[in-house]
C-alpha cells in the first residue's frame, strides 16, 4: 500500500477531478466463453483467465476519458468486477450486437493471430444501467 501523500500531486490521484456521482455503485462485467475451457478447446485456466484480463484492460483504456472509467479505478482495493460465462462464441457475438444497439459501450477482445473472440468487457458503468443487458448469462464457473 501506497502513501497518497507521499507521491507527487500527478501520481496520488490520476483520476480525482474525473469522479462521476455513485461511484461506489460502479462495476465492470467481464463475460467470458466458457467453451474454451472445455473440450474440445480445453485451454488451460491461466490461458483463460488471461483473456478476461485482456478484455477488462482494454475497456478500461479505450474508454479511459469517461468519468466513471476513472471513477471506478480511483476506487483501488473497492473496485467490483464481476465475471460472467458466455457459452460459447456465437453466444458472446450476439451480446456484443445488442450492446451495440443499445448503446452500451464495450470492447471484445479477439485472441490473435488465430483471431478468436473469446471475451468482452463494459466499461465501469452503474450495476442498475447495464445489469438488464447481462442477466441471461450466469457468473463464471
């Protein structure tokens, strides 16, 4: 753990004038195929875990400029990720058209060079505004 005081002003607080309103209800989804892990693809669990920490970071630096982006990472240690499981490709494509239509802003991350979708990631967002989009799928197992 880090002294915030002990830091330069640049350094303690990246994000403080970018804290949006109910930060603390911010979360990030993370959905992941959960195909991968099975036969036939049966990726190893760290190959998996990567995925999602790929997607999650990407989210987070494509929509780094939006206030609860920084709101959410300011939150440090209280920071809420919730993983949830896509069954399969097809199933992980059609979410992503639907957030598009709907607006909600998303980045998939496509394993390269084979060029595999294999997860997505919102950006934080409050739980209350995108939950409805992600009830279909069940938390990660």
């Amino acid at each position: 753990q880090v002294d915030a005081q002990l830091l330069p002003a640049s350094r303690a607080a990246p994000y403080g004038n970018m804290a949006a309103p109910g930060a603390a209800a911010l979360v990030q989804y993370v959905v992941l195929r959960g195909d991968l892990a099975r036969p036939p693809l049966s990726w190893p669990p760290g190959a998996v875990v990567a995925q999602g920490c790929h997607a999650a970071l990407a989210a987070a630096h494509e929509y780094r400029q939006h206030p609860d982006t920084g709101a959410y990472l300011e939150q440090g240690d209280a920071m809420r990720t919730v993983v949830l499981e896509a069954p399969d490709e097809d199933s992980l494509l059609d979410l992503a058209a639907r957030l598009r239509r709907e607006g909600v802003e998303h980045r998939v991350w496509t394993e390269n060079p084979e060029g595999i979708p294999t997860c997505l990631a919102l950006r934080p967002y409050p739980k209350n505004s995108v939950q409805r989009h992600l009830r279909k799928f069940r938390l990660l197992k």
